[in-house]
C-alpha cells in the first residue's frame, strides 16, 4: 500500500463529500430539491469511498501501530470526520427547510 496515495484518496475523498453536502444545502435554500438529493447522494457516496479507505488503513495497522502516524494521516481523518458531521447536519437542516417550505406553501 503506498500510504502517501492512500492518505492523499482519502482526503479527496472526504472534501468531495463535504463539499456535496454543502451543495445540497444552498440547493434546499433555493428549493431545488432534486438537485439537494443528488447532492446528498454524492456526499454519502463519496464519504462511503473515504471510509473504506480508513477501514483499510485500520485493517492495515492491526491496531498495534504499525503504520506511521504522521500529520498527514491526522489531517485526513480530520477531513473525513468533518465531512461526516457536515452530511449529516446538511440532511437535518434540509428536513427543515422543506418543512418551512411546505409550511409557507400550507398558509398561501
């Protein structure tokens, strides 16, 4: 495993999903709710690549350190727990944007 490609994919990998959810949440703003779905489903693709990713370097480790901890490597586990968080606020927060969108469409 070439660990400087691998750690470079998950990071890739991790900004494309957050990326996506913050996509989908300007999308749910102007209520284009085709375009938040699809953006949520690249988001939850793309943090599923990245977790696989870290699944493997898990699985490589063993859990007795024997792969290098280095800022890198801390770095892209940052991005991909951020990435994470943000898909799933990104989901809460369009639930309520199109709770308010139906809410004003109701008294109209």
């Amino acid at each position: 495993m070439d660990m400087e490609s691998t750690v470079m994919e998950l990071i890739i990998n991790a900004g494309e999903a957050r990326s996506c959810a913050m996509q989908a949440l300007r999308a749910a703003r102007q209520y284009k709710w085709q375009d938040a779905d699809a953006q949520l489903t690249g988001a939850t693709a793309a943090a599923k690549a990245a977790h696989k990713i870290q699944t493997a370097l898990i699985g490589e480790d063993e859990g007795v350190g024997k792969l290098p901890m280095n800022l890198i490597l801390v770095h892209a586990q940052d991005h991909l727990m951020n990435a994470m968080l943000c898909r799933e606020l990104a989901e809460e927060i369009i639930l309520l944007h199109r709770e308010i969108a139906a809410l004003k469409q109701a008294t109209n």
